[in-house]
C-alpha cells in the first residue's frame, strides 16, 4: 500500500533529532532555573520605623518603677506622665526624659510605629506558646494570648535585615528562665512585639527585640532584655534587669544587607552557569539516545521533588512556616520544562521508530 511506501514519507528526511534535542535542552534548562530558585525565594517583610523611640531603652506612658541596680544602655523616659523612680540604683547609659518634648515625640513616634506593626499583613498564625518553634522572617498573628514557657528560636538564615514582626491582640507572657533565641544573622534590632494589653517578661528570661504595649511592661527580677521595652498608655516596671542595645547603625545595617546581596547575586550566578551546562550535556545526551534523555528525565522528576521537599521549610514542631515565598512563578518554570522536555522526548521516540522502519527514508 502507498502508506507502507517509503516514497511516501519525504517528510522522514527531515533532521527531527537536532529539533527533540533542542526542545529537551530547553526544558532541562527551564528545570534547573526553577530548581535554582526554589528554595532562596521568600518575600522580604519591611523593618517597622521607631524614629525618635529608637534611643530608648525604656519608655513610659504614666510612670517608670525600678527596683535594684537595672542598667539601661540606652535613653530612659516617659509621658504624658511625669514618674521616674528608682534610678538611682538603676542606671542610665544615655539621657533621662521626663515628660519633656524629647519624650512627647518619642510617644507620638511609638503610636506610629505600633499601628505600623499592626497593620502588617500576616504570613503565619500564632497561638498559645511559642516554645520549641523555630520561626523564619515574617509577620506572625495572634488572636489573643501568646506566651513563652521555654525557648523560641528566631532564624534569619543569614540575611541581617530579615524583619520580624509579632502581632498579640492581648497579653504577652514570658515565663521565667524562657529564652527568645536568635541565630543565624537575627538582628534583635529588626524584631518587633506589638502587643495588644501588656507585655510581662518572666524572672531571669532572656527577651530579644522590641516590645511596643498599648498599656504596661513588667520585666520581672533579673531579665535581660536585648532590645526596648516601650509602654504607650500605662507604666514600666523594673527590677534588676539588664538592658542592651541592638546595633541598629544604618550604614553597618546597609553594608551588611548590600554584602549579603552580593553574595546571593553570585550564589545565583554560579547556579546559573552550572545549570547552563548541564542542559548543554543533557541534550548532547538526548540527541544520542532516547534511553540517555529518559534517565534525564527521571533524574528531573526527583530534582524537582526535591526541591519541593526543600522548599517547605519546617518549624520545631513539624509545622511549616509561612512567607517561604511565593511559588507561583517557580511551578510554572517546573511545568514548563517538564512539558518541553517531555515533548522532546516523544519527538526522539517518534524518529527512532521511524529509522528503523524507513531506514532508506533516512539515509543521506
């Protein structure tokens, strides 16, 4: 019959290999770029803006109460209200402020900054006690109390501007010898406890960051804060607790972020080049052999389930943690070079059957 003529297939002297290569090295490429981004991708959280409140180690709303010899390294004030007390034995490694214009802009400044915090959009839910989590950079909500009866730890894998923003619509409870941990790069600086009632921070705990309270702050016997303890309404009360000041140069911070920039950028490019060549070896491989381009897809496969294994980052308890970045873009790459490197393969399976049915059609 005619359809079985080799005569009638001039279209099999068309060079279909160099195409299905081509088509597979594409989608071995899109593959690799999407892996290469997987897991670094996440959506940066913008730091919450003290201005003037940011000199402050302490600052009240009716009244500052120590007890013992507290040491704060930086400023110390209050208003509307006029009481400071107990300082001495407290002592202060910046200025005092009492119910002065200083001290009324730093309350008009902390207001700001609280509803700033408040109104983040969130990235994760939050309840009950934080103990044994390990948070990466983001904004996290509570709907009502949120407490810390042993060790949360605070991840910024390696970025020193990574923001962390804690929303409670009612009290914060630390509990005593609890410990707010921060590891890989977590500047105490850029983490921000915006509490909806008061905050208390346990006997001989260890607190990191900003506490900004609608109403009162009690740090309890023997805490040290690395941070602020900010009251907007009511009053802060002290006893025997050390106060230190995060390292919030804005030139150094820069410097940091631009140099931690520059060594992703280069990550990327490296990833980039390798990834290049390696779909330049796939689809020499491919237009050699269909079984060589099989192994390369299933070798795609796992990568790609890897990756998302990788990308769910998990918290201490099992738990993934939000703000792993959006995964929309990334998925479409994986579809995308999975669906050319599939069609490429068809394309090789398809002239293969054809040379050796038609092999005159093919010979030159």
């Amino acid at each position: 019959m005619i359809g079985n003529s080799p005569t009638s297939l001039p279209q099999a002297r068309v060079p279909v290999v160099p195409y299905a290569a081509l088509v597979s090295g594409v989608g071995c490429l899109l593959v690799a770029l999407a892996l290469s981004f997987a897991v670094p991708a996440r959506a940066a959280t913008a730091t919450v803006n003290l201005a003037t409140a940011a000199s402050y180690s302490v600052l009240g709303g009716q009244s500052v109460t120590n007890t013992g010899p507290s040491t704060l390294a930086a400023d110390l004030g209050v208003s509307p209200g006029t009481a400071i007390t107990g300082f001495p034995p407290g002592t202060v490694g910046g200025a005092v402020h009492a119910a002065d214009a200083p001290a009324s802009q730093a309350q008009s400044d902390l207001t700001i900054a609280y509803n700033s915090a408040a109104g983040r959009a969130a990235s994760a839910s939050v309840a009950g006690d934080l103990v044994g989590r390990r948070l990466l950079p983001g904004v996290y909500h509570s709907t009502s109390t949120l407490a810390l009866t042993g060790t949360v730890t605070l991840d910024a894998q390696g970025d020193p501007s990574a923001v962390f923003i804690f929303q409670v619509a009612s009290a914060l409870t630390t509990f005593s010898a609890s410990h707010v941990s921060t590891v890989n790069g977590t500047d105490p600086c850029h983490v921000f406890w915006q509490i909806g009632s008061s905050a208390t921070l346990g006997t001989s705990s260890t607190f990191a960051g900003t506490v900004m309270a609608l109403t009162s702050i009690s740090v309890q016997t023997g805490a040290v804060v690395h941070g602020r303890a900010l009251a907007r309404n009511g009053s802060v009360t002290l006893d025997d607790d050390v106060f230190t000041s995060p390292a919030c140069n804005p030139e150094a911070a820069s410097a940091s972020a631009s140099a931690y920039s520059s060594s992703v950028a280069a990550r990327s490019s490296s990833v980039a080049a390798k990834s290049s060549s390696a779909a330049a070896r796939s689809s020499s491989l491919a237009a050699k052999s269909s079984a060589a381009a099989a192994r390369s897809s299933a070798a795609a496969s796992r990568s790609s389930a890897a990756a998302r294994s990788s990308a769910s980052s998990l918290t201490g308890t099992g738990t993934p943690v939000a703000n792993t970045g959006p995964r929309g873009p990334i998925a479409m790459l994986l579809a995308i070079g999975a669906g050319l490197l599939g069609l490429g393969l068809v394309l090789l399976g398809i002239t293969r059957r054809s040379v050796r049915r038609y092999p005159s059609a093919h010979r030159r």
